[in-house]
C-alpha cells in the first residue's frame, strides 16, 4: 500500500457560514467600541488639559491686570476684568477642542489691551506734562520703541522680518530728525514711522496667530493619530494578527514629530488622513483573518466531536505553531483497539489526516477509508461540514472503492479553499 497522504476538502454549508460571520460581526462591533471608548478618552484628556493650561494662562492675565491697576483707567480696568472672567466662562464651558482653540486669540488680544491701555493712560500723563513740542516728540519716538519692544525680537523676525527691518531703519531716521531740533521737520517722518510701526505689529499680530492657530491644528491631528494607535493597541484581535502592521503604522508617528519640529503644521492632515486610511485596512485584514481562524476552529471542534460519536478517544488538541495565531490545529484520537487517526485543520487550504493502526490487505483498507467517510457525513449532517471526497497521491479517479485494497497509511484530503 503506498505511503503517499491522502486527502479531502472541507466546506461549510451556507448557514453554518453566515452564523460564523454573524458572530465574527458582533464580536467586531464590541471592538469597535473598546477602540472609540480609547479614543473618546484621549480626546476628553487632551480637552481637558487644554482647558486647564489656557485657564491657566487667562488667571496670569488677569494676575498681570491687577498688578497694573494703578497704571491704568477704571474704566479700562473694568472693561477688562470683565473680558477675562467671560473668557473663563467660555473656557470652562467650552464642549471640543476646536471651540477652546477659536478662544485662545483672546488671551494675546486682552493681553495687548493691557499694554494699550497702559500706553493710553502713560501717555495721557505724559501728554499734559509736556510743555514743549520737541518733548511731545521724544514722548512719541518712545512710545514707538515701547510698542515695537512688546513683542520680541524673534517673533518679528519670523512673522515680518523685512517689516521689520523697516522699523529699524525708520526709528533711526526720526531719532536724527529729532535730535536736530526743528519740530516740523519730524512731524512728518514721525507720522510715517508710526504707520510703518503699526503695520509691522499687526502683521506680526496676525502671522503669528494664524502661525498658533495652525500648530494647534497639527498638533489636534498629531494626538487624533496617537489616540488611533492607542486604540489599535488595545484591540486584542488585530494586535493578535496584525502587530506588525501597528508597528510600521507607527513610523508615522515619528513623521508626524518632525513635521511639527519643522514647522511644516500643513502635512500632519495628510499623515492623520493616511494613517487613518491604513488603520480601516488593517482593521479589514485583522477582522477577515479572525474569521479565517474562527472557521479553522470550528471545523476542527466538529471533527473531535464526530471521532468522539465514533468510538474514538480524543488524545490531544494542539496548535501546530503556538507562536503563530495563523497555525493549523492538530487533533490526535484512538480507539481502545489501538487504531489511530489525526488531523491537521489549517487555516486555509488542504487539511490531512495521517492514519495509524490499519493493515495493508484490502479488506482493513477499505475499513480505513470507510471510517473517514463515515466522519465526513457526520460532519456534513451534524455540524454543516462539507468534506469532498477522500484523495491520496495515486488515486485512480476511476477506482472502485469497494475492490480497493492500495489505501495508504498517511491520507490527506482538500480543505476549503478561503
């Protein structure tokens, strides 16, 4: 009797599928919520965070405005303690990210408020103390140093460095005029160099918020990546099949940190976009590999049962490769005579059986692949199972069964084909 496996495949009818399919689909909805219950906690913590540390900046305005009380109106005082305390409402009642965002360009406009209305009131004082036109004159090219001194260097190099440059050139140009001391030659200049001067704060003004606006967006798209990944993280089936894949998925982490070091804020949606795209896939595959081995295990559960209802003693049930979630599933059974069979189920493909036990004369042959066929309809009428008919290498398609007396030890039959 030759040596060669034999083997068959195995289907599942219709309704046995769709059952396995319906389970796999409720099981991956209850995924779906562990995953958006990961993410609506990222979100609330970066909301939350976000409020605290912009409250946190509204209270050292309002430390700041009360410390200058004496350096301003009542009036103005009044008006923007009023401000801060409607700004901490909103804050405080602000629901998304988004609505905390469209309230931090408050804080910097309060803040210049502030200095506006010290600039107001200083120069009031100064105003009437000067006698001199030329002293009006020096007052004004300082308060033009002082305006152009509340913002720093940097941020008028980055947001309007050639404005900037402009002011430079322009202050210098009125000092010279003033320190000549004929007033009507700087009443001119000095109207220029205070355009040129207010030009260049609220350009600077604007870049700059546009500028924070911007990395706030990025970074809002950077810590919706981080909660997406954290959320594959803690779903069990696709880190069971596709760990690998979160780690390369993660590489856009590591671009998302460098976009935002390099200031290029615009890409991080194209990052969040792709990542979210990859993470639907891996999601697709994960899902359809559990399946896969749902099937697997089903059909290997029906088997031990059948070999069971046929006087077998199952011996063991085991992974082929416990490392590896994609493994077939081994099934060892004998009966109390000392006949044998196992079972090799796959995830996907040929599933074989190796046959132990049985002699090589016709009659125990025929026995041998009567008691796999006998398995085959058990498994069909009792778990859905549909197993094609039993092959071996060198079956002759034409063989009588009943005259047959060539049936190898080792057989091995087709599995679906998924």
């Amino acid at each position: 009797m030759s040596g060669s496996p034999k083997y068959s495949s195995a289907q599942l009818e219709r309704q046995r599928r769709e059952r396995l399919e319906r389970e796999r689909k409720i099981k991956a909805e209850a995924e779906k919520r562990q995953r958006e219950e990961v993410i609506a906690r990222e979100r609330k913590l970066r909301l939350e965070n976000l409020r605290t540390n912009l409250i946190a900046q509204t209270d050292r305005i309002n430390q700041k405005i009360s410390s200058q009380k004496s350096l301003i109106y009542n009036q103005d005082f009044n008006k923007l303690q009023a401000s801060i305390q409607q700004l901490k409402r909103n804050l405080q009642n602000a629901l998304t990210e988004n609505n905390l965002h469209n309230f931090t360009p408050e804080i910097s406009t309060i803040d210049t408020q502030l200095y506006q209305a010290v600039i107001r009131k200083r120069r009031d004082e100064e105003e009437k103390q000067r006698k001199q036109e030329i002293e009006q004159l020096q007052f004004e090219l300082s308060e033009l140093e002082a305006e152009i001194n509340q913002i720093s260097e940097f941020d008028s190099d980055k947001f309007d460095s050639q404005g900037r440059k402009q002011v430079d050139k322009t202050l210098g140009n009125l000092r010279q005029s003033i320190k000549q001391g004929n007033p009507e030659t700087v009443k001119s200049p000095l109207k220029d160099t205070q355009t040129i001067v207010k030009n260049h704060l609220n350009l600077v003004t604007k870049n700059k918020q546009k500028w924070e606006q911007e990395k706030l967006k990025a970074e809002q798209s950077f810590g919706e990546m981080n909660a997406l990944i954290n959320g594959l993280k803690a779903d069990p089936v696709i880190t069971t099949w596709c760990n690998h894949l979160i780690t390369k998925l993660e590489s856009l982490i590591t671009d998302g940190e460098k976009e935002i070091a390099s200031e290029n804020f615009s890409k991080l949606d194209n990052l969040l976009t792709n990542l979210q795209q990859q993470s639907e896939a891996i999601i697709k595959i994960a899902n359809e590999a559990q399946l896969k081995a749902d099937q697997r295990d089903y059909i290997a559960d029906s088997i031990a049962h059948s070999l069971t209802e046929m006087g077998f003693n199952l011996v063991y049930r085991q992974a082929e490769h416990p490392d590896h979630p994609a493994t077939a599933i081994i099934l060892g059974a004998a009966t109390n005579s000392g006949k044998g069979i196992s079972v090799s189920v796959p995830v996907e493909g040929k599933v074989y059986y190796d046959i132990d036990g049985y002699t090589k004369t016709g009659a125990v042959c025929e026995e041998a692949e009567n008691v796999i066929n006998e398995m085959h309809n058990l498994l069909e009428q009792e778990f859905g199972v549909k197993m094609s008919e039993l092959w071996w290498e060198g079956k002759d398609p034409n063989r009588d069964i009943k005259s047959a007396d060539d049936l190898p030890n080792n057989i091995n039959y087709r599995g679906l084909e998924r």
